[in-house]
C-alpha cells in the first residue's frame, strides 16, 4: 500500500493511497468461497452450487465489499500511523489511471477533517462579574404576593368597571357598517389592564356598569396583526354585561395549606417558600455565570471547528426543533425545518464542547461521584419523595449521565471563576428573576 498525505485547508485533509488489486482479488475469493456455501439456487442443493455460478450471481456484490474493506482498512491503518483524529466520515475519491498507467493497483483519495489542536487559553485577562442576592423576608413577601395573585378569585359587584377587575361583554365590530371577521363575540371575559385587548378597547369600557351601552370608534395601529385592519378606524358597540372585582385570598392557615402544608402553618410556609427561592437563586446565578464563563471561553480560544461536526450538530438541532413543535401539537410536516437555521448555533456549540473536551482533561475538571451525588440529592429536595428521584436517575446509565454532564459544566464555571478577574455585583431580585418590567 502507497500513501501520500496532503493538506488543504487547517482542517482538511487528503491522503492518497493505492492497494494492490492481487490483495482485492485475494478478498474476493474468500467472500465468494463463504458464500458458496449457503447460497441457493434452483436445481443445486444447498453448498453444491458451482463456484463459476456464484460468481456470476454474487460476483459483483463480493467484489463491492471487498474494495469496501480494502478502502476501509488502508485509510485506518493510515489514521492509526500518522495518529490523525478525525472528525466525521472520510469521503473517498478514485483516481482514474492514464491510459499507460499500471493498473495492478486501485488508487484512491480519501478526504476528510481533523479535531482541531486546542490549548486552552488562561482567563486571568478576562473579567466576569458574579450576581449577589441574600434571600430575605423582602424576597419572601413578592414571592408571597405573586402567589396570591394567581389565585385570585373574582367577585360580581353592582359597580363601574375598574383596573383589575374582570368583564363579560357582547360586543359587535364594524368597518364602513358592515361587521367584519372577527369583530363579534357573546360573553367574552377579560381583565381591564390585562393586555388581552388593545387599550383603546379598554378604556372605552372603563366606567361602564352591568347593563350599559356604549358605542365608539377605535383605529387599529399600523401593526395590527391582521393586515385587513391595520391603520383602519372601525366602529364598536359594547354590551357591559358583568363586573367582578379581584379578590385575593389572605395569607393564612387555608391558604398555606392550598400550597401544601398541611397543618396550616404560616411561618412553615414561608420557611419552604424561602428556601425553594434561595435554590431558584442559585440556580439562576449559576446560569448567568455560565453564560459569561462560555462567551468568555470563545473569546479567548478563537478556533476553527470541522464542517462535518456543525452538520451533524446542525441535525441534531433541527430533528429536536421538529420533535418540539410534535410535542406541542404541530406537524413538523406543516413547517419545514431547514438545518441552515441552525448552523450558528451549531458551531457555537461545537466549539465550546471541543474547548470545555480539552480544558476538562488539562484541568482535570472531570465530574467525580460524590459531586453527582450531590447534585442529584439537591434536585430531588424540590420534589415529594426526594429518594424517589435519587432512585430514577441511578437506575439507567443515560439519566446519570446527564447529571454528570452538569457536573462538568459547573466545574468548568468554577474554575474560569477562580482564574478570571471576578467581581461581585449585587442584583435585584426583579432583575434576577426576570420581573423587572
């Protein structure tokens, strides 16, 4: 076997080889000699058939697969030599010899990426700033009051609409007097100040009592979604046929136990309310940390990723985009997925796992048992029966694996933490947990 390796790109590579067809001949005779001893065929008893007839009929399959494996071996033994990590599936070209070339030998070209060579930059230069927040009665009391709110109950009052409180209403929609689609419906029930309908709506009801009229005209914004309204002044008549104001429940003994205490005990509430925020906390401090931690590894390890590896990636995001859009009742058929969406996302990913590969075994940043544990124990504190949820993910090999694979990315987040010039920044709790509108 001859080889010749040339390199066309940082990534790519191109090695010719060339095997020797007595070796592909030799192959052939052994596939067709195993084959003739099962094969069928009418008049012959089974292993009787003549070696002239199998070939004939199988011929052309032994010698496929025999090139196959011939094309197979040669590229790995050249892997294995010239220790090359490759990244995908080779593609393999023939080369067609001259009209004077030798042909006792097949030549081909395999071409084909490698893993890039990474050695991870140090963050010491790079500057993360880590959240603050204590959890206190403050934190308790807006949790408290968020909780209330979604049980609100309503509460029909002989009064005139309000902020806050929820209405029934006919209402008929007309555009050059003629109703228009989508402008009726009978007992339709909203809260004013809730967003469901535009404002100008809104106000028009404000004031209204059980039993009043009203007809107005409105103009839809520019950027109304149905285009057949857009910019268009149209004519409303409202029938205000019910007013309830919010009730929220107080905050004692019946309602600790809707949430789940069952003797009713206030200060038990807020005790596990507390600590299921301080688990929520830290939890969405660690996912700020790791965003900043992953665009900091990219911005120190400028690297170039194989194409094969993108692609596959690439795949994977859009079949699980197609499984998402099943799960939510969507026939993934309906909208087409196309792979390109995904490309970015895919080489982001792809090199960070190649940059976190390489720092995990430098680092030796890898996830020991007792760090699993750990992680597992914690998340089952959230649910019922916490040994229940330890038991689930012991059971099979995968479902560990997925805590580990946390594990690694926390341990990754400690050390660029450790080693990056880290500040502490205190937060709000709005801003942490996304209520700051």
């Amino acid at each position: 076997m001859q080889t010749n390796q040339e390199s066309q790109s940082a990534l790519e590579r191109r090695i010719d080889m060339s095997v020797p067809m007595a070796t592909i001949e030799q192959e052939v005779a052994v596939r067709l000699k195993r084959l003739a001893r099962s094969v069928k065929m009418p008049g012959f008893r089974p292993g009787k058939v003549p070696m002239k007839l199998v070939e004939q009929t199988h011929g052309a399959q032994a010698r496929s697969e025999a090139i196959g494996a011939a094309v197979e071996k040669a590229f790995i033994e050249q892997v294995r030599e010239q220790n090359l990590r490759v990244a995908g599936y080779p593609r393999i070209e023939p080369k067609q010899p001259e009209n004077d070339a030798n042909t006792d030998k097949l030549e081909f070209t395999a071409v084909f990426e490698v893993y890039p060579e990474i050695v991870p930059a140090e963050l010491k230069d790079r500057e993360i700033e880590r959240p603050v927040l204590e959890v206190g009665d403050a934190e308790v009391d807006k949790t408290l009051e968020v909780l209330r709110k979604q049980r609100t109950t309503f509460e029909a009052l002989d009064k005139a609409a309000e902020d806050g409180d929820r209405v029934t209403v006919d209402f008929t929609g007309r555009k050059d007097g003629e109703p228009f689609e989508g402008g009726q419906a009978q007992d339709y029930a909203f809260v004013l100040g809730g967003g469901v309908m535009l404002k100008a709506f809104e106000d028009a009801v404000l004031g209204l009592k059980a039993g009043e009229h009203k007809v107005f005209d409105m103009t839809f914004p520019e950027d109304y979604h149905a285009a057949h309204l857009a910019g268009q002044t149209v004519q409303f008549e409202v029938h205000l046929k019910k007013v309830e104001a919010p009730r929220l429940p107080e905050i004692d003994a019946d309602f600790a136990r809707a949430l789940g205490v069952a003797d009713g005990d206030v200060a038990k509430l807020r005790e596990e309310v507390k600590t299921s925020l301080q688990r929520e906390v830290k939890r969405r401090i660690q996912a700020r940390l790791k965003e900043q931690v992953m665009e900091a590894l990219l911005a120190a390890n400028p690297i170039e990723v194989p194409k094969a590896l993108v692609e596959a990636e690439a795949r994977q995001l859009a079949e699980n985009a197609k499984r998402d859009l099943e799960a939510r009742g969507i026939k993934a058929k309906d909208i087409p997925v196309n792979t390109s969406w995904f490309t970015d996302q895919a080489v982001r990913r792809v090199k960070l796992g190649l940059i976190m590969a390489e720092l995990v075994k430098s680092k030796d940043l890898h996830a020991k048992p007792e760090q699993i544990r750990a992680l597992i124990e914690e998340m089952a504190q959230s649910y019922e029966d916490p040994a229940e949820l330890v038991r689930w993910y012991y059971a099979q090999p995968e479902r560990l694996a997925q805590a580990e694979a946390v594990v690694i990315e926390d341990n990754v987040v400690s050390w660029a933490v450790a080693e990056a010039k880290t500040t502490d920044k205190a937060v709000s709790f709005d801003e942490l947990m996304g209520n700051a509108a």
